[in-house]
C-alpha cells in the first residue's frame, strides 16, 4: 500500500520557498531517511506531511492501517523540554493523548499500551524516575516509548539523534530497525548521520530545498549528489 503520496509539494515561510515543487511515495513499512545541510528543508517538509505546518501548494495524502491509525510523532527536544519534571511512566502514558479526540482521563488500555511500549524499549525499571534525571540516550528512548504508546502505524522522527554519542545513536538506530522489521510501523525520519542512515533505512531522500534524490542507498552511493556527502 501506498502510505504517504506527496505531489508537488511546495512550502514557504513568508516569500522566502523552503521546499520546491517535491514528489515522492513511500509505502507502507518503509523506513525512509531524509538528508541534506542545514536549512535544506527537512524539518519543514516533515511538519508540512504531518500537518503542523502549512503549505503553499501540492497535494499530501497519507494511508493509515486499519488496525494502527495513529502518528507517532518525536520532534527536535529543546532544552526546556529535556528539564520536564515529570516521571518517565507519565511521558510515555501522554503518548496515549493522540488518540484522544478530547482531553479525558486514562483508561486501562491506554496504561496498558505505556506499560508495553516501555517493556519493549527496555526501560520499564525507569518508569518511576524523573525525565530531567536521565541521560540523553535513555530520553531518547522514553520519547520512542511515548510515540509507540499510540500505537501508531507510522513513525515521525526529526533529528532524534541530536546529542548522542555515536554508540548511543548505533543503539538508537538498532531500535527503530527492529520496530520497523518486527511490527510492520513505517518510518520517517530526518537525520544528519548520513552513514547510519545508508546502513539501516531502506529509501534516502536527499533534500536541497527540492528533491535532489529518492531511493535505496546502493542507488544513492551510485548518484552524483552523494559524492559531496559519503566519503
């Protein structure tokens, strides 16, 4: 199935265009990767897919699962944000809020769901400890929890690595590799670890404000574009 379909896809911030007349599909259980420098337009066309930023013109169509409807969404932490007082059971559990049409009270199968995606990261002995507390790499994971916990049926990550020390971000891109392998959830990501990116993800999306490549890495290592970029 064809889960997200982007056609013509064009963004701006006042008169200034940030991403340029972009297509591509990606299907469902991919785990795509996009790159590029700074201030190419990544972050931008991923809040633009999912919504959280308008566009000029295009057309983006995404397709969930039956079974799996929600976004797991990690965006960029900012530093007030890695300083939240609160315990990791409880950010996990607001994970659960994205299927929720109105704010109301947790009911046990959204506990159940933060229980489990803590369990599957490997962190439930942190579930009564303070976020603030935690190491860079074990609050990256309880903000994959978080995003698990809606049982979603596509992952959106940008820039999650920021901040990590290589081993951290090699077990971090480990994880995503699993969940995508073992539970079918389509991945889409923006990273600047271009060759972490070229060993796990199926499909590299090249971004230079427009679409300078859509592929698998063995295509992308053949193409002009990633000689400036993988050495």
């Amino acid at each position: 199935m064809d889960q997200i379909i982007i056609k013509k896809l064009t963004m701006q911030y006042d008169s200034y265009p940030v991403v340029c007349d972009v297509s591509f599909t990606i299907k469902q259980g991919e785990y795509v990767c996009i790159i590029g420098e700074n201030g190419a337009g990544k972050s931008t066309m991923l809040k633009g897919i999912l919504g959280l930023k308008p566009i000029k013109s295009g057309a983006i169509s995404i397709n969930m699962p039956k079974d799996k409807k929600a976004i797991g969404y990690m965006p960029q932490q900012t530093d007030i944000q890695r300083d939240f007082p609160a315990s990791v059971y409880e950010v996990v559990l607001s994970g659960c809020l994205c299927n929720k049409k109105f704010i109301s009270f947790y009911n046990k199968t959204d506990k159940q769901r933060a229980l489990d995606s803590l369990d599957k990261l490997g962190i439930m002995n942190l579930r009564h400890k303070s976020y603030r507390n935690l190491s860079g790499g074990q609050q990256q994971r309880v903000l994959l929890a978080r995003a698990l916990a809606s049982n979603p049926g596509l992952l959106a990550l940008d820039e999650p690595l920021t901040g990590l020390d290589p081993a951290a971000s090699l077990e971090f891109y480990s994880m995503l590799r699993k969940i995508n392998k073992e539970q079918g959830i389509t991945i889409l990501m923006t990273s600047h670890d271009i060759h972490s990116a070229m060993s796990q993800s199926d499909k590299i999306l090249h971004l230079s404000h427009k679409l300078e490549f859509f592929g698998t890495p063995e295509e992308y290592l053949k193409n002009d574009i990633s000689k400036k970029f993988v050495r």
